[in-house]
C-alpha cells in the first residue's frame, strides 16, 4: 500500500464528504433554531435527487436542474415545517422528534408508492465526466466541481451567520427564541427562513449524489440522512463549520476505513460512522467542536 | 371613566393574566405619560413582571386591554409590538450569551432601519463606555453590571418610546446598581425617554420616578407621586424598613 494509494482514496472520498458536509450543516441549522432533530432531512436530500433526474431526463440545463431540485427541496421543507413541525411546536421534544420520524417514513412510503423502490438512473452529462491524472492519481471533474461547491457554500454560509441581521438573528432564536421575539425579531420567519437554507443545501447534496453514483431511489436519503445527523452532532450541534468539517471527516473516515479493510467488508462501509460516534460521544460528548447553542 | 386620549403614551386597563389556568394580575390599570419616569414596586411574585410581559404579549391577557401611542397593542405579537417603539429590559438581563456585544446590539436594533444604525450605537457606547471596550466579547463572560448594561443598551438601540426595565438592579452590588440608576436617569433627562420600571430596590426606584404603583398580590396596593410614596406610612413601614 502507497503513499498515491492512500491519496486517491482520500481524493475519492472528499465528494462523499462534502455531500454529507451539505446535509450536516442543514441538520446542525434547523436543530438550533428549533431543537428538533429533522429527520425528514434525508427525504429533502432525497426529492432533490429525484427533481435533478426528471429535469436531466428533461434535458434541462444543469444550472435549471439545480435551481429545479432546490425549488422542490424549499418546497418541501416549507411544508415540513409549516404542517408537520409548527402544529407541534411546544409539546415537547420528544413530539416533534416522533414527528419528524414519522414525516421522514411518510415521504419515502409515498415515493415508493408511486415510482417503486426501485433504482433510477440519474445520467450524468458529459462535460461532468472529464478526468484528469496527477502522476498516477485520477481525479474526476465531477469530484473537484462537488468539493469547490461545498467548501464555497461552506464559507458563504459562515459569513452570513457571522454578519448579517438574519444570521445573527438566527443565533439569537437558537439561544432563545422568546426573548428574541421580545427583541423585535419575528422568530417564525427566521425559522421559515432556516427551513429554505437548509433544504436548499440538502438539494445539492442531492444532486451531487446523483452525479456522483448516477443513480436515485426513495429511500437513498436514509443512510446519508443518519451520516449527515451524526456528523452535526460530532460538530457541536448548532456550530455550522463544525458540522461542515465532520461532514467531510466522515466521508473520508468511511472510504478510508473499507479502503484498508480486505475487499469481502466493503458491505461495511457505514459501520464506520457509528464507532466513529461512539467512540467521540465516549471521550467528548459536546462533540468535537463548541456547540453554538444554549443546552437546556 | 373618561380620559384625553393624547395624554398617555401607555395606557393598561383593567387587565387580567396569567399562566394557564393560575391568574397573576387582578384588575391592574396603569397609566404612563410622556416623558415619566413611572415605577412598579412590591414584593417577590406579587405580578410586576407579569404586567409588564402583559404589554409584549409575552403572557396572554384574559381580560381588559393595553393602549400605546392611541393604539390597541393587546393583540399584537410581539415583535410588532417592540417595533412601535416600545424597548424591554427583560428579568435577568437574558442577553444572548452566544453573541458578542455588538451582535447582541445589532439584535437590539433589529426593527430599525440601518442606517440609523451606527449613530444608535455611538449613543450606547457613549452611556455604557464600558460595553464599546467589550463589543467583540462574548456575553456570557460578562460581569453581572456589564449584562445589565448591554440588556439596556440593547432595548435603546431602536431610540424607544417608551422603555420598560424589570429588575435593573437584581443580584448587583449596590454601587453598582446606583450606577446603573444614574444612567437611567441620564437617559431620561437627555432624550425624554419615558421609563416603566419594575424594582424591588423600593428607595432608590422611588428616587429616580415621578410616579409609582405599589402592588400586592397581583393588584394595585397603591399609587400615587414618589415622593408621596417615599412618605407614606404604609409604604415606609412595609417597604423602606423604616419606622
């Protein structure tokens, strides 16, 4: 095993990575300004993918068939929050979480009733398929396209959380949410506008896992979903760079992690995700970086 | 009962509230006019900070209703009432201990238009000094002084009509606290702020107001000028603890 073998495995991994960076930093968002663990979060990803590959098959354009699934995604989670999680809102923890499961298991039972839990194939277009080399290391296109993406969103993300009025009202709601409001700040609004950001997000995770494995199905976001939930808790939930770091140190600790494993444990690759958990949740339960928010 | 409209700037009638089915406030009426300084005084639990949630909508009211500027607010959320011009000063300062001192003053200044902005903040940072030296630190690792500074600063970044403070003084040392007191007081006399304030420190908030109620148990014990309070029997017996 070589230096360039590691490499290439690391190279591969950074588009998993940044795909559940995307879905982390949505994760670590909403769970701040609502204290719900969204667990539909997945199902989001998952329409976004879908609305990616009816548009490609359209032969849209990719910048339609992006601002095509982000539409669909912001849809949905407008929907999510205002029809499933508000009616909720203040009955309890436990309610919106249940609520939240039952949400996420709804909306793939619906799509699995009308488009079957079959696999779609998601066609790639092909100035996305270019390669190039770097001595013996392959690197896609679409791999470097994903990664610039996430790590400019990233960055986008954090200036706006930093310095702008709803960023810093975001982080107002997260610490509390009444005296927010008693501060001028209508909290319903900026929890609406939380929903859109992170849907958004979950949208181009999903497109780019449709790019990335050229295929869809509805219950794809299930297992990215729990990833992206375990890397905003390794984060320090409410802390959007750190959910945005883990993301990626999960992907590449997953590809890693069955890259150096015999062939036959590749079928194991998210087994990786949960000792990664258990072992941070066991030295550092706050996770790895400070948590934003006010723990009550 | 017949009133002149114009001549408050907040009126609360005959209002009733609570929390569930437990009732705090009892038929409370109070009446501030521009430019007052008007204090609620009383004991521990008594409903001070209850009426003056009542005005925020922050506790629902069962009964009666809150004008501001000839306008009914008792059905507003509110974050429209705070942008009428009315800042709170919440019990405990409840600053936002995740953000720094300017962001908790951005915060402040949320329903203003920004380009008011930087001139609202020279004006906190002139009254508090203190809070300019600080305003990249987090809140949370402030001094209990330096909370209660920012928690009014902040309900002065809008420029309030009508500026309503629980609890200024709690759990601050007294020289602190007559620091903070002189402050409001400069508030006041520079800008004509008008000022509803709600204190259990009953000689220094009768000090600094022109008017006060005395509540007990959820109603009106008492009211009438400070100074006439300051030399009530009742009031002197019960609440300044002299005889």
């Amino acid at each position: 095993m070589n230096i360039s073998y590691i490499i290439q495995q690391i190279l591969n991994a950074l588009s998993l990575g940044s795909m559940l960076a995307l879905l982390a930093v949505g994760y670590t968002m909403i769970y701040g300004v609502l204290g719900l663990i969204n667990f539909a979060h997945g199902e989001v990803f998952m329409i976004g993918a879908f609305t990616a590959m009816f548009a490609l098959k359209l032969g849209l354009p990719l910048w339609l068939v992006i601002i095509a699934a982000m539409l669909a995604s912001v849809l949905a989670g407008i929907l999510l929050e205002r029809f499933a999680y508000r009616p909720v809102r203040g009955s309890g923890d436990i309610t919106l979480f249940i609520t939240s499961l039952a949400a996420s298991i709804g909306i793939r039972s619906l799509f699995i009733t009308f488009l079957g839990s079959k696999s779609h194939s998601f066609p790639v277009p092909e100035y996305l398929q270019g390669i190039r080399f770097m001595g013996d290391i392959l690197i896609t296109d679409l791999k470097l396209f994903i990664f610039g993406f996430t790590i400019l969103l990233t960055v986008i993300l954090t200036i706006l959380l930093k310095k702008t009025n709803l960023g810093i009202a975001m982080r107002g709601v997260s610490y509390n949410k009444d005296t927010a409001e008693a501060m001028g700040i209508n909290s319903n609004s900026v929890i609406v506008a939380t929903f859109i950001i992170g849907s958004a997000l979950a949208a181009l995770a999903g497109v780019a896992w449709g790019l990335q494995y050229s295929n869809v199905r509805p219950n794809m976001g299930y297992l990215p979903g729990i990833s992206g939930f375990i890397a905003a808790v390794l984060g320090g939930i409410g802390n959007i760079t750190g959910a945005a770091i883990s993301g990626f140190i999960l992907g590449v600790g997953q590809v890693l992690f069955v890259g150096f494993l015999p062939s036959s444990f590749s079928g194991y690759r998210p087994l990786f995700v949960w000792i990664l958990l258990f072992i941070i949740l066991f030295i550092k339960p706050s996770g790895l970086f400070k948590a934003n928010i006010k723990w009550e | 009962m017949q009133k002149n409209e114009s001549k408050y700037l907040l009126s609360i009638e005959n209002i009733e509230a609570g929390y569930g089915k437990v009732k705090v406030l009892h038929d409370i009426s109070i009446k501030v006019k521009p430019g007052d300084i008007v204090t609620m005084v009383g004991a521990n639990g008594v409903g001070k900070s209850t009426t003056l949630k009542s005005i925020l909508n922050l506790v629902q009211l069962q009964k009666g209703s809150i004008t501001f500027k000839n306008e009914n607010i008792s059905q507003l959320p509110p974050y429209e009432i705070v942008s009428r011009g009315i800042g709170y000063s919440p019990e405990g300062r409840e600053v936002f201990g995740n953000l720094s001192v300017y962001e908790n003053l951005r915060i402040g200044a949320y329903t203003i238009a920004r380009n008011k902005f930087d001139e609202r903040l020279e004006t906190v940072y002139n009254l508090f000094p203190r809070l300019a030296e600080r305003s990249k630190q987090e809140s949370s690792s402030l001094s209990g002084g330096e909370q209660q500074m920012l928690a009014i600063g902040r309900a002065l970044m809008q420029d309030p009509a009508l500026l309503l403070l629980d609890e200024p003084s709690l759990g601050l040392a007294p020289i602190i606290a007559e620091n903070i007191f002189e402050k409001l007081e400069e508030i006041n006399a520079s800008t004509g702020t008008t000022i509803l304030l709600v204190e259990q420190n009953v000689n220094l908030a009768l000090q600094l107001s022109n008017y006060a109620y005395v509540m007990e148990k959820g109603k009106i014990a008492l009211e009438g000028n400070a100074d006439k309070l300051m030399n009530d029997d009742y009031v002197k017996n019960t609440y300044l603890g002299i005889a």
